[in-house]
C-alpha cells in the first residue's frame, strides 16, 4: 500500500521539476529603450531581450528546457543556474544597470539595478516614441567630403 503512493508522489515530484522552467518578469521603467541579458549563476549566457520603455517581458528558458537547444542539455544537467544576474544595456552598448541574486519568478525593474541609470543621447535615441522606426542597429555614418 505504502509503496503505491510512494510511487505516485515520485512521479509528481519527477513530473513537477521536468515542467518547472525559469523565468523572470522584466520591466523596463527607464524612458530608454533597453536591452536585458540574462546570466546564470555561473556566468553562463541565458538569453537575452530588447523592453521598450515602460513596458515588461517575460523571460523564459522554457524553450531551451524542451529541446530547442541541444547546448541547454548539455550545460545544464548536472548544475543549477539560479540565482541569475540581469544585466540592462542600452541600444547603443553601454551599460545601464545590473540586478544579481535574482531568483526565479522575480520582477526586476530596471531602475532597481545598481549602475548609471542613464543613456547617451549622443550615441542613441534616447527616448523611445511610438510609432518611430525602430532600428537595432543605426547605419553607419559616413563623413561628408571624401577621404584625405
């Protein structure tokens, strides 16, 4: 009898942490557009995001957790990555802010993280408005007159 609901309760303990994926909410309560990384608790690259200003997404390792990428079998089986480190990055590559010891399902405002806090405008737009096209990367400038 014993052994029924001992098999039972190892298949929803078994179950529970094969469903179980990390995720974290971002929110991006700058009036820049921002680009979040994600790192594991080992340095490892999770992912990454673009949030536009006042606006949240979730991130999610659900993909890489159901086969998406052969690298998350791999690197994953025998250490875990949590706590994770957030990482906010302007468009033009500058640090922004950074949050650490995040677990998984928190809510991480940008804001909140320790760092400048603040984009180059010279470098960037700085402020997001809608219904502005909207470029990940800027053209590169060519000098007017020729070359020397």
């Amino acid at each position: 009898m014993y052994k029924k609901y001992l098999l039972i309760a190892a298949f929803f303990i078994s179950f529970s942490s094969w469903c179980e994926a990390g995720s974290v909410r971002l929110f991006n309560d700058s009036s820049f557009r921002l680009r979040a990384v994600i790192r594991g608790a080992d340095g490892s690259y999770q992912g990454e995001m673009v949030v536009n200003p006042q606006t949240s997404s979730i991130w999610s390792d659900s993909l890489q957790r159901y086969g998406y990428t052969d690298d998350y079998n791999n690197r994953f089986k025998s250490r875990s990555v949590t706590p994770y480190t957030i990482i906010w990055y302007c468009m033009d590559g500058s640090d922004f802010s950074f949050s650490d010891n995040v677990a998984s399902g928190a809510y991480v405002q940008a804001q909140h993280g320790t760092g400048k806090k603040s984009c180059s405008a010279s470098k960037s737009k700085e402020i997001f408005k809608p219904g502005e096209e909207e470029n990940l990367s800027p053209a590169p400038s060519t000098p007017q007159g020729g070359s020397k």
